[in-house]
C-alpha cells in the first residue's frame, strides 16, 4: 500500500490527468467494494493515509438527540461514548475492516477506478477539441474495429466511421492519413473523437495549405459542396481584382490542384469562381455546361430555374444528376433545370389554357383594330381571332375592303392580343416563338418585303425576337469567364 501514491503519479502522467481526479477515483472504488461487501445503508467514508499510502474506511453517524435512521443517525449519549465532546449536529465515525474485503471486490474497485479515468480522459479530450471542429490533422491507421478505423492522433485516438470514408481511400494499418475533425462526445454511444475524410472541410484545409493566397487572405473560399469519391465544386473569391482567384487555386500548369487531387485518391475537383450575383454565380457553378438563361422563381425561398440548349441538358444535369446537384448545395438555392424545348412546351400549354378558345373578332378591337375592319372580317365569315391568324396575307386582302396596310393593321392587333397572355405567365420576350406558336403559321407565311414593321416597340409576329436581341427581364445571360472555361474543371490528366 505504501506504492499507492507513485500508482497514482505514474497513472496521472501517462492519462495526462489531475492527480486529485485520480485518488477522488480510487477512493470512490474503494467505497462502491466497501458497500457491496458490507451490504449495508451506513454512509459510508474513505481517507488515504499520505503517510503509509493506507486506506481507511469509515461509518459516518450524524449526532441528534431524537434518532430517527438508526443506521446513519446516533444519540448524544451513544455519541459521547466515542467522543466525550460530541454536540448534536456533529458527526462520528466509526472505522470498517478493510482486510475483509476479498478479490470480488477489489474487481469492483478496479472496474469503478477505470470508469473514473476514462470519464476524466473524455472531459480532458472534450475541452480540447470541442473548438478545433473542422481542423485538419495528421494521423496512423492503428487498427480496424469493422468497417471503422482507428487513427492514432498522439494524444488520443479518434474513430473514422465508414461513412465518413471516401470510397476511393484504401487503408492499411500502419498507414499516415490525413483527415479533418468531425466532432467530439463526452458519453454515449459515440463518445470520444471523430474524425472525417468525406467532409467538405477537407477539401478546403488541403486548398488553404496549398495556395498561400488563401492562407494569407487574398483569394477567399466562400463555399464547398462535396460528394466524396466522385466530385467536388469550391467557390472561391478575390479581394485583389489583379489576383486571378480561380487560376491561383489551380496554380502554374495545375500542380496545386493536382496535388490534391492525388491526396483525395483522385476525385474530380471544379473550382468556381464566387460572384454575389445568384445568376451569375449558377451560371459558373453549372459548368461545364452552357447556360442559356437563369430565371429567379422566387428569391425569398430561394428557387430559380435554368434554361439550357438541348444538346447541353444532360451535361448540366451530370451523371445521376449530381452536377446540378452539387450546384445547389453550393448555392443554397433550389434549381429547375429545363431544356428549350421543355420549356416552349410548358409555355404553349400555359398560353392555350389561358387563351379564350373561339374568341371574337371584335375582341381586337381594344388592341388596335378598326371597327370598320372588325365588321368587314364579320361579314366574310371571320368571326374568331383563331381563324383569322390561320389566314395569309393574300387570303386577307382577297377580302373586299382590306389592303395591304389593313393587313398591317390586323398582325399588330393579333400580336397585341396574344402579348397580353405573355404578360399574365410573366413570358418574356425571348421566348416569343412560343406565343407565335399559338398563332399558327397563317400570319407567318408573309413575305419579307411585302410588310413593315409597326412603329410601337412591340415584337410582332412576323419578327420574333430571340433571347441574343431582347434578353427577359430577371433574365441573366452572364458570359463564363474564360478563366472558367480553362481551370474552371480540373480533372485527372
């Protein structure tokens, strides 16, 4: 027993723990073996001689002058037969054998004497870690528990689950890894250390130690989103317009980029260039696919959808969808991906359920038309303004009354009828071909010299006007940068 105290030392230093904690937790061991051979009530008390290193344990009595729990509480008179001085409210105690304390309790002490250590292990590893979530740190595969690995930090010992493994990564014991802390726990189930190769923040601390202009703060990472094993997008941001933000991350013939690559086993990394403009921002997060335009739905939900050409659909959607995928994480935003031709289908079916079938005549009268023209249409039984946009314009001046200029005058009209629907779907007018759609090909078939335009500002159906001429309003058509197009994907070469 008198080694009790060097024990103690050499199991503080190796734990790095206090040692009060850990003769507080010898001595509670010492009381759960006490009371399980005892097997009673009494409050029961132990001191460590510092002297000999000999531990004494103890019955501890309340004094009161009416006894009420006879196994804790004792009369004044009792009292004073071992201490003449007793007073109520004093205590005595009263020494317990500990030579009867056999190898199933000295079991008991031990398993309490370790729980006791370990918790403090827990609490000391908590405090230390708890603020450096995220941090990227250096490691040795020790072991394999399952599907999990153990990594051998130094001080402690972390736990990899499987699922915050790449599933390009392929470790053996003994291997160097690198990885970023996931989170710590005091108790339960997962307690103690996690760390993570799958994590986003990964990718940014290998960026940070790779380009000294993220480190220094020139060059900014303003979002990561990652699907580890297959692709990562980072957006970064200059705060020098004369530094290249995208190009320094890339670095001179890529060999910043590649080195990270080859850390994560060769993941595909695109690296975006940041703009505070969601537009913009989706229109370089989306690539290597052409955006045609990006429309905002809704910018308090943070919804917005994007049009593309159709040979460029499946390229901005990628494989299982996880280009556009990615693109939302790393936005925020939710993203609707439509082709042209979905788009002009979603649209004529918008303007022929909001177009009143078989509408008169007479209802172009209040976007143009003459009353006069309006009777003399009547009366040659063109009674709809559907009819009427079938007809050509020979069909039109065969009518008596109608000249070339009051051919003029019915297309304005007719356009003007059919913009009022745009209005109402909130169309612009690049996609006008769809409205002219509705207007089938009657009013189209004219020849090129055969009418001019109208002098309003109005897109007629004659000329539709396409997205390069008269771009939507909400309606961005931000060019990539070329940058973009030359770093913007880096992939293994």
């Amino acid at each position: 027993m008198g080694t009790i105290y060097q024990s103690i030392e050499i199991l503080s230093k190796e734990k790095g723990i206090d040692k009060q904690i850990v003769l507080d937790a010898v001595k509670d061991a010492v009381l759960a073996a006490a009371r399980k051979q005892f097997r009673t009530n009494e409050e029961l008390g132990a001191d460590l001689d510092p002297q000999t290193g000999a531990i004494h344990i103890y019955a501890i009595y309340k004094v009161v002058e009416t006894v009420s729990d006879p196994e804790r509480e004792m009369s004044v008179e009792q009292a004073r037969q071992y201490d003449p001085a007793a007073e109520p409210g004093s205590e005595i105690r009263l020494p317990r054998p500990t030579d009867v304390l056999g190898r199933i309790s000295a079991q008991t002490a031990r398993q309490v004497i370790l729980q006791k250590v370990r918790e403090a292990e827990r609490e000391i590893i908590y405090q230390e870690y708890v603020g450096r979530i995220g941090e990227l740190v250096t490691g040795t595969v020790k072991r394999m528990e399952g599907p999990d690995l153990i990594v051998d930090l130094g001080k402690t010992e972390a736990r990899l689950p499987k699922k915050e493994q790449s599933k390009l990564d392929n470790y053996a014991v003994g291997d160097r890894i690198r990885c970023v802390i996931k989170g710590v726990e005091k108790s339960g189930k997962n307690a103690g250390l996690t760390v993570s190769r799958a994590a986003p923040e990964l990718v940014m601390r290998l960026f940070e130690q790779e380009v000294p202009e993220i480190y220094d703060g020139t060059v900014v990472i303003k979002a990561c989103a990652r699907e580890a094993g297959e692709r990562t997008k980072i957006a970064v941001w200059s705060r020098d317009r004369d530094v290249d933000c995208v190009g320094a991350c890339v670095g001179m013939k890529g060999m910043r980029v590649q080195s990270i690559i080859r850390e994560l086993r060769g993941e595909k990394i695109d690296i975006i260039q940041y703009s505070d403009d969601p537009v913009t921002f989706a229109t370089n997060a989306l690539s290597p696919a052409k955006i045609s335009r990006v429309t905002i739905l809704d910018p308090v939900e943070k919804h917005m959808e994007v049009i593309v050409d159709d040979s460029q659909l499946s390229l901005a959607i990628g494989k299982k969808g996880q280009n556009v995928r990615l693109c939302a994480k790393l936005l925020g935003w939710k993203i609707d991906i439509k082709s042209e031709e979905e788009k002009r289908q979603e649209v004529e079916s918008a303007m022929a359920a909001l177009v009143v079938p078989g509408a008169s005549v007479t209802a172009l009268i209040e976007h143009g038309l003459s009353q006069e023209l309006a009777a003399s249409l009547e009366g040659a039984g063109v009674t709809t303004v559907e009819q009427l946009g079938s007809m050509t314009p020979e069909e039109l001046e065969a009518i008596p009354g109608i000249d070339r200029k009051a051919v003029e005058e019915i297309q304005f009209a007719v356009n003007a009828y059919y913009a009022q629907f745009e209005e109402a779907l909130g169309v612009s007018s690049d996609i006008h071909g769809a409205t002219t759609a509705v207007v089938e090909a009657g009013l189209l078939q004219a020849e090129e010299g055969a009418h001019s335009e109208p002098e309003a500002a109005q897109p007629t159906a004659l000329e539709p006007v396409g997205p390069e001429e008269s771009p939507a309003a909400g309606v961005a058509e931000p060019e990539v940068p070329s940058n973009s197009s030359e770093f913007g994907t880096i992939e293994e070469r």
